[in-house]
C-alpha cells in the first residue's frame, strides 16, 4: 500500500473530499425525523422524575379523554412482551454467571431512575400528547435511592431490583489464576506505585437526538422502524426476538442519516420498542422525537469507573506486576453492552504498550438508580489507558525518571506479543510512534516555551502517553466464549450494473465516518474505474444483508474487508467474462485501470464491455458461469487490530483561577494503512475533542438522591471549538494489520482514548512546576478542582 | 408550550394596557422566556412584545449620561455604545451572537439572574433603571435571585447610566453555560469607585464596599490585595465551591482594576 499519501488523487490513500457532505452542509440529508408517514401520531413519554419509587397508583383515564388522544399505555400493556435485553453475558470470577435484572418497556411497579419511561401517550400531535401526560394521575412512593457505587453494596443498601439477590452485578477476575502471582510479585517490588481515580460519567450528546417512528401494514403484516442507531439489523434481531416477537421477515429497520452517535445509538432502547408495538396495535404510525432534555435522562451514559490501580517496578524499573480494583456503574438496567464494557473491553488492554508480565484486573459492576451506562466512543479502552498512562506518570515523578524514558524502557518492541490478558498484538512500533511524536510535539522546545509562560505569569505543563486499543471487533467465536450473545462479523453486497457502475450495500452503517467517500476509493483501487462509479448503501435491512454496524472503530477493518471479499470475487468472475471475450485462458488476464488485458498480447477489454457481456449474455461461457455481477461475503475477523500511539499535551493554568488552557496537542498514531488520511484527520480531530472534554470540560453529575444536576447544557459543558487547539497529528507510522486484506487497524476511537491522560498528566506536571505537591486531580479538571488542588 | 395569545403593541402605554390583562407577560428577546415556556414552566395567557415599540430603542447622550432604550439587544449595545467602552464591551461577551441579537437590556435586568452580566454593569455605574411608571436607582433596583423592584406589569423601558472616568468588567465563564461563574464591573467617577460583583452571591448582583472604599484612595489593583469576600453567602454547586467563587472575586476586581487603570 502506498505510503506517500499526498501524492494520490484517488484511490487508497487519496485524501477525496467527502461526497456526503455536500447533503449535510446543504440541509438536505434524510435524518429519521425527517421521515413522516402518513398518518402519524405522536409519543409523549411520562417519565420519572424521581430516582427509585414504587408506583402506588397510575390513573389514565383522565388522559385518555383529553383531545386528540388515541390511546394511553402503560407498564401493563407490555406484560406479555419481553423486556430489553442485554447481549452481553459475563461470567464472575466464581464462575458464576452475572445477575441479570429485568427491562421493562415501561415500568412495572417501580421506577429505578430519573427519566425512567412509565406511561406513554399516543394522541394525534405531538403537543396534545403531552398535554394529555400531564393529566395522567401518579402517584409514587419515594424510596431511598443508592447513587454511590460502594455505598451501593453495602449489606444494608437499598436494592435497585428487589428480585436480585444485591445491587453486584459481577465481580469479576481478570486474569484469575494469575491473581496469587501478582500478589507475589508485588511482595517483591522495589517500587509500588498506587493511584486511585474515578473515570468521569459522560453524557454522548451526539447533535441529532434520538428518534424512532414505527410504522405497521396491516395488509402484509409488515412492521417498520424508522431509528437513529447505528446498527439497524442487530436492533432488528434484538427487538424481533426478545421484545416482540417478530420474525425478521415482518420486521424492517431503516436507519437513514444519523448525526452522530459515539456508541449511544448501538443500544436497543425502551423507545424503539414502543413505537413499533404501538403502530402495529394502533394501526397507524407513532412518532417519537427525543428532547434535549430526554436525552440526557435516556441516552446510556458512558464511563463511571471509580478504580484503585497499583503498579510494581523492579530496582531497573522495570514494571513486573500491575493489579487494579474498579467500580464499573451498569446504572439501573443492562443496557444492550454494557456489562462487556468494564471487562472485555477494559480488562484486556490494560497491559497497554508495556511488556508488564504479570496482570491482574479486579471489576465489580453495580447497579445505581442512574441511567444505564454502556459504550462510550472508546468503550472501557480509555478507562484502561486512562489508569495505566496516570499511575505510569505518577511512578516517574515518584522515582524521579524521565516519564517518556520510564515508557521508552518497558515498551513491547517484539510482534506478534501475547499479552498476560489473553490479547496477541499482531502488529506495532511504539518506539516509531513515540519518535515521531517527540518530533511533531517539539518535545526539545518545551522548556523554553515553559519559561516563555511563566514571564507570562503562567504554568506550563507537559503531559505524554502511550495508548494501545483494540479495535475491529471481533473473531465471532473467541467474542461467544467470552459472553456475547451475538457474533461480530461483516458483510457486504457488491452489485455491479450492466453498464460499469457499481452499488456496494454493507452491513456496516456511517453515522458521521464518512464510508460513501472511503468505501469506494477500496473499489476504485481495485478495480481501477473512478471513484464516483461506485456508490455505498447502508442503514436499510431490507437491502442490506445481515451485518453488525458500526462502534468499535471496525467498519473499514471488518466491513470493509467483506467488501474487499465480494469485490475479490466479482475480479475473478469478471476475469473470466474477459478471458471468453479475448479468447483466452482467465489465469492469463490482468485487470489493471479497469481494463483486462492478456500479458504478453496487445489483447484487451474494458470493464464495461465485461460488465455488459455479464448481463447482455450474447457471447458469454453459460455452461461454465451465471450471468450477472453480484457476489456478496462475510468476514470474521481471525483478531482483533491493534491500533496504537503516543500523544503529547501541553497546557497552560492561570494560578490565580485554576484555569486551564491546552496550548499545544500532538497526536502520533499508527492505524497501519489508511485509506483517506483527510477522514482520518478528522476522526482523530473529533476524537481528540471529546478527550479533551472528559479531561476538562464534561461532568455528569447526580445528587445523593439520585437526581441529575447536569441536565442540560447549563451545566453539562460540551467542548467548544475555543476550548481546544490547532492539533498536530500525523500517522505516517503505518505497521499494517497482518489479518485483514487491507492491512488497516481503525481510527475512530484512538483520539477519545489517548487524550485525556495527556491532559491530566500535563496539568500535574504543570502545578509540580510550581512546587505544589500535587499527585493527582479527578477529571473534568475545571477551574475550581484544579484551584482546590493548589491550595492544598 | 402551553398556547397564549401574542400582541405587539407600538408605544409603551399599549404595553402597559396588554399587561394589565390577568397572566399577560412581558416578551423581550425571549432568550429566557422562551426556554421557559418549551419546557412548560411557565403559562402566560398573553406574551406582550416589547420589540415593536420604538420609545423604548435607541441610544443617546442625555445630560452626561448615556440613555439606552430597554428594548436594545445586546448586539446593538455592543456596538453602539461606544461612549461607555466598559459596557459595550460587556455586551460584547453576553452568550454567542444568536443570543446577543435577541436579547434585550430590559429583559435581562427585569430578569437578574444571579449569573448575569448586565446587573453588573448597571449596579457598577450607579445607574437609574426607568421603569413604565417611575425612575429606579439600581442600589434600590436589585433585591436578590431573579427579584428586582419591578411591579407586576412594569416595564424597563431604558437605563441612564452615568458615565465613569474608567471602567471594566471582567467575566469568569462557568464552563458549561458560559455566563459568569463570577463578574465584577468597577466603575471610577470623579467622587469615588463603585466595585459590583456578579455570579458569586446567592443574593444575586452585589456592591462589594470595603474594595470601594480601598479604591477609592487608591485605584490600583495592589490596594485590595489584602480583602477578601467571605465565602459565607456565596454560591456553591457543581461548578465551584463557596471558597472558590469568594477567591474569584478578588481576583476578578483585580483584573478589572488594572484593565480599567
Ligand atoms: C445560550 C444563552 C447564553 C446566555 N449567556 C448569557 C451571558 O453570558 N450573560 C448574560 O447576562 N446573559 C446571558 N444569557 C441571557 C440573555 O442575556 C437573555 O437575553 C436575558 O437574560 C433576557 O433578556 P431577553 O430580552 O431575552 O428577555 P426575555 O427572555 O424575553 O424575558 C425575560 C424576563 O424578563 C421579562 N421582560 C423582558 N423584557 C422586559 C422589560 N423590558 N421590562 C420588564 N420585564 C421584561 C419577561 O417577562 C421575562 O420574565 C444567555 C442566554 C442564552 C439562551
């Protein structure tokens, strides 16, 4: 693959502009609240406003009288439907398997959060529907409400689910039978350093709030949900099997444009559910678009680790053992992922970009009266890189050592690696990438940029990391053995038309990544036709086959691979039109620039006259091959990829606020070949900047009563373009992944991963700068908690 | 939101007329209002706009004070008050250029919100809020969170403001709806220093007299050095303690001493 990526103007490693963007910068793309079905009613959903309560009555019949009222429901309408499931099952460290709570559609008996759903209201709009929620008469007996993760498994806290045995969803080992050995190494460190820290709760916020319009045909039997998700067939397969009871054939799932999602919209939710049970029983469409304020009391939050991380050096320091402790909040139900989340996807990266021998990982996931929580874009990889960047900067600072030395030293430098929590690196070059940062980050010149701001008056800060993510998810049977209930493997349909042009349907969804850009510059690679000839279909299940979706940063590494596939076989099908048409053997035919052609001869033909032969079959080999062009093909990952990278943050703080500014970022990534590095630029841009927000900005905060103060973005603070810099990223360190056929890794994720320790190692390195004996501040670090800090 | 009735009368004494209806309201540049009706909490019966009325637009000198009308957005102060720099600047900062092209003068001081920036400014200046009925000292104006000396159905239909010798505000963004987390407006005049700090108070807009006083003698940033707010009374949540919005305080007049020196 070529590595000079400037120099190509389409094709792998063209920095093409994004086609999509002409339809979301003009206001023409088809956003699912754009879609209106005839008929429709509205959905006002009546939800908690309490943390935990039993309903001790619910009168509706005041609200079902009000104007334009088509019907009220409530939990009771849903007692013969399944609840939500989750897809994820762990099993503990006993061997047990988690305890799993039931989830309603609406709730039954009790409420268990603020915004938990209880009744909903059909009416003509969507305002008389609301009106009509606010004659609906509840009463709710208040109980107490368990917010704290630890107070939460208290003997006597209150329980979330009266039916479970406690509020402990898991404890879980990771890996269990090295657990003595740690302890044993740890006895024989020369050095321990420990650091307690809490992963902030985050809201995703993506711009388009979540909708869902379920339409139903009463002459096919056919029900359709329209939805904001990001993976339409596994919200068909999950709501059709477990909730209603809809075989995939009477069930179609259309997620057009979405505007963002950050893992928010894999989940199946109450809403999706409701919508499409309510039109099939009302006859008529139901519409639900999701308020700001809606949103942020039922969109799954992200993170909420609380985690006590110990790491052992030798006297060389060297790092022999690392053993953490974390508090993993689930929230009130499983959302779809959420317990793979805190293991999974946690425990397996903790050995990051070090050769640590020995690891131990100890999660318990709990149950609170708060929103669920599930994957957040980086899901459990940033928690992760989080604790083992902090505690490696803070046992630098403690042994008094160069904190990019101290990394430099214990740095894997042999691939393939197996790691001590079950992952095998295929990959990698972390002293490239931590090369290349020290160049772009001019990490030589921070001193005297540091004496620059403090004649200002300031404090400057450096903060570097490493991180190493697993992307691509996943081989379908390892992820089956480890829990999941569903496998993760890709699909795509390549459709070549009769005169050249080609439609691509993937089972892989775009809800910002760009994919009807990058997809056809693979094809136009392998083929050699222009790029605009092929065009990337998505989001619909009735034309797409079954596929996974897109989280995980895995659409180009798994999706586009079983592109790659099916296009592989519709070259070898069309070689062999070719050869027919040349009269000639198919092992002889080249295809290159889209033309077929016969080494050696002055024989060829274009593509076109081979796509027409396929399906004008005048002159065509019957008896040996079908006409037409179209193949399709599935792809299962045989690993995972292994992107990698280091990252360097430079921060200024005001002393006399506590407020920080970051004044200078470098990001140096290695997501092996890459396809469009524009797109991946901006991947890593965007990702950046919700790191830069959970390290300084973003905070979802509950009171001890369960109630959310961060409601809104009053008091939710979002980054603004002000708040972060001109970013330097480079990733011309390419260790191509050795298992899929375009040696790719994933970028989606690698910027909210990599960035937040950056952030927080810079702002303690820039208080010590100043002699204040700071170790460590809890995210978001806002102007008030890094003040504090100071003053203590 | 609930329905109501819209009127948009043309002269202050419609206004004043539209108000006296039972549950009428006020409507400005709704940058407040209007939040408040989408999440239904509030329920007026009629919104009286202010917008069309054209006594209560404009800005002028009048008598060594500069005149504002109580219908002017904050964009349009920012820009046309270029005899008060202090204040045009302060609008200059109010939320982001939709919000600045709304929102009104009036509205804001009828609705003193403890965080706002206005209150700052008109209580910093010594200014006199005139109202529908009467004329208003601000020192007599603000009485607490969002509670202001206004009547039912009266109207601010323009602020004088006394113009200083030097002035400044500076603001200390709350991270996340970037109104001040604290702000202080110091204001010089030939007979002594007005300091007015918002954002820190649970008593919303407050004088800080002791910094006015030291001021006073000596209006250098190094005279109120040593003072210190008490962190009793002020404002504690999510994005600053007591102690923290008490230290901003110092530090804020600081700045806006030595910006407006
Ligand atoms: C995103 C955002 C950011 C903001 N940031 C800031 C900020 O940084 N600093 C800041 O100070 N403010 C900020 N605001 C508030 C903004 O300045 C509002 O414009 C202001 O608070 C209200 O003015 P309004 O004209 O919009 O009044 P409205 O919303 O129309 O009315 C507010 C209240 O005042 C009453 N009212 C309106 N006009 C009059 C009048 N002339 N006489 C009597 N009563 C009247 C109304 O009945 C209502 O009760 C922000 C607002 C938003 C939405």
């Amino acid at each position: 693959m070529p590595k000079d990526i400037d120099a190509k103007e389409s094709g792998i490693g063209a920095a093409s502009k994004r086609r999509e963007d002409i339809r979301f910068l003009s206001g023409t793309g088809n956003y699912t609240d754009d879609i209106n079905v005839n008929g429709q009613a509205y959905v006002h959903f009546l939800r908690s406003d309490v943390a935990h309560g039993r309903i001790t009555s619910l009168d509706t019949a005041a609200a079902a009288g009000m104007p334009g009222v088509l019907r009220v429901f409530t939990g009771a309408d849903f007692e013969a439907v399944g609840g939500l499931p989750c897809g994820w099952q762990v099993t503990d460290r006993f061997g047990e398997v988690m305890q799993e709570p039931a989830h309603p559609v609406l709730a039954q008996g009790k409420v268990r959060h603020v915004g938990d759903p209880i009744a909903a209201v059909v009416a003509a709009t969507a305002e008389q529907a609301r009106d009509a929620a606010e004659a609906i008469e509840l009463d709710i007996e208040d109980l107490p409400a368990v917010v704290d993760m630890k107070a939460a498994l208290a003997e006597d806290a209150p329980k979330v689910h009266d039916d479970l045995t406690s509020n402990l969803c898991y404890d879980w080992g990771f890996v269990e039978e090295n657990k003595e050995a740690v302890a044993k190494a740890f006895d024989e460190a020369a050095h321990v350093t420990t650091l307690e820290l809490v992963n902030n709760r985050l809201v995703a916020n993506p711009m388009e709030p979540r909708v869902a319009v379920g339409d139903f045909n009463r002459a096919t039997g056919e029900s359709t949900l329209y939805t904001t998700s990001q993976n339409p067939h596994v919200i068909r397969l999950l709501m059709g099997a477990f909730v209603l009871g809809i075989p995939e054939h009477k069930l179609r799932v259309v997620a057009p444009d979405v505007g963002g999602g950050f893992g928010s919209k894999i989940f199946h939710y109450a809403e999706e559910a409701f919508c499409t049970f309510a039109a099939k029983a009302l006859n008529r469409a139901v519409k639900w678009t999701s308020s700001r304020s809606e949103a942020f009391m039922s969109d799954a939050h992200g993170r909420d680790h609380v985690t006590k991380i110990e790491l052992a050096l030798d006297a060389d320091n060297n790092f022999t053992a690392l053993r953490t402790d974390t508090h993993a909040n689930m929230g009130a139900y499983l959302s779809t992922f959420a317990p793979s989340v805190p293991t999974w996807l946690h425990g397996t990266l903790m050995a990051g970009n070090y050769k640590t021998p020995l690891i131990y990982v100890n999660v318990k996931a709990v149950f609170t009266n708060t929103v669920p929580v599930d994957a957040y874009r980086g899901a459990g990889r940033p928690e992760a890189t989080y604790q083992l960047e902090r505690v490696i900067d803070k046992a630098a600072r403690e042994l008094n050592v160069d904190p990019i030395a101290l990394r430099r030293q214990n740095f894997i430098t042999e691939f393939p690696y197996a790691t001590p929590v079950a992952v095998e690196y295929d990959t990698g070059d972390y002293v490239a990438t931590m090369d290349k940062l020290e160049e772009i980050a001019d990490i030589k010149g921070f001193d005297g940029r540091r004496t620059e701001s403090e004649k200002a008056g300031k404090l400057r800060g450096l903060g570097v990391n490493c991180y190493i993510e697993a992307c691509g998810i996943a081989p379908s049977n390892l992820v089956g053995q480890l829990g999941a209930r569903a496998g993760l493997y890709e699909s795509a349909t390549v459709r070549v038309n009769a005169t050249g042009g080609i439609v691509v349907m993937t089972g892989s969804h775009s809800h910002g990544q760009g994919h009807e850009t990058s997809f056809p510059q693979v094809i136009s690679e392998m083929i050699g036709i222009p790029e605009d000839m092929v065009e990337i279909e998505h989001g619909d299940t009735a034309n797409t086959p079954m596929g996974m979706g897109t989280y995980g940063s895995r659409s180009l590494a798994v999706g586009g691979s079983a592109m790659v596939k099916a296009t592989e076989k519709i070259i070898n099908k069309a070689k062999k039109i070719a050869a027919h048409l040349m009269e000639a053997s198919d092992a002889d035919v080249e295809l290159k620039d889209g033309q077929f052609s016969i080494a050696g001869t002055d024989k060829s033909v274009a593509w076109g006259d081979v796509t027409l032969a396929a399906y004008v079959p005048h002159n065509y080999p019957l008896e040996e091959i079908e006409p037409g062009l179209e193949e399709t093909a599935f792809y299962d990952p045989a690993n995972f990829t292994y992107p990698a990278g280091a990252y360097a943050c430079e921060v200024e703080v005001d002393p006399d606020t506590g407020k920080v500014t970051i004044e200078r970022f470098a990001a140096a990534d290695d997501f092996g070949n890459v396809v469009n590095p524009m797109i991946v630029d901006g991947q890593v841009h965007g990702g950046l900047g919700q790191g830069i927000g959970q390290a300084l900005l973003e905070g979802c905060v509950y009171d001890e009563d369960g109630q959310l103060l961060s409601a809104s973005f009053m008091d939710y603070a979002m980054p603004r373009a002000d708040d972060v810099p001109f970013y330097q990223v480079d990733h011309s360190c390419q260790t191509p992944c050795t298992h899929n056929p375009l040696g790719v890794k994933g970028c989606g994720e690698a910027g909210a991963i990599g960035s937040p320790p950056a952030v927080v190692n810079a702002v303690v390195d820039a208080l010590r700068s100043a002699g204040k004996d700071v170790t460590h501040i809890d995210m978001p670090l806002t102007p008030a908690r890094v003040w504090a800090a100071m003053q203590s | 939101m609930y329905e109501f009735e819209f009127a948009r009368p043309a002269s202050v004494a419609e206004a004043v007329k539209a108000l006296s209806e039972e549950d009428a309201q006020a409507l400005g540049g709704g940058q407040t209002l209007i939040p408040t009706l989408k999440q239904r909490l509030a329920m007026p019966s009629t919104l009286v706009s202010l917008s069309g009325i054209d006594e209560m637009k404009g800005i002028h000198s009048e008598g060594g004070q500069l005149v504002i009308g109580g219908a002017m957005t904050h964009a349009d102060v920012a820009e046309g008050a270029e005899a008060y720099p202090a204040l045009a600047a302060l609008a200059g900062q109010i939320g982001d250029p939709a919000v600045r092209n709304r929102g009104t003068l009036g509205g804001s001081i009828a609705n003193n919100d403890p965080a706002a920036c206005y209150p700052a400014a008109v209580l910093g200046s010594g200014a006199t809020i005139v109202t529908s009925a009467r004329e208003i000292a601000a020192d007599d104006y603000f009485q607490g969170m969002f509670t202001t000396a206004l009547e039912e159905g009266e109207i601010v239909t323009a602020v004088k403001f006394p113009q200083p010798e030097v002035a400044n505000y500076q603001k200390f963004l709350q991270p996340a709806s970037r109104f001040a987390l604290v702000g202080v407006f110091v204001a010089r005049f030939a007979d002594g220093v007005r300091v007015a700090v918002t954002g820190a108070s649970e008593e919303g807009v407050f004088r800080w007299g002791a910094a006015e006083a030291a001021l006073a003698t000596d209006f250098s940033a190094d005279a109120i050095s040593g003072l210190t707010v008490e962190a009793d009374g002020m404002i504690g949540d999510i994005h600053g303690t007591k102690a923290y919005r008490a230290h901003l305080v110092g530090v804020m007049t600081k700045r806006a001493v030595a910006a407006a020196s």
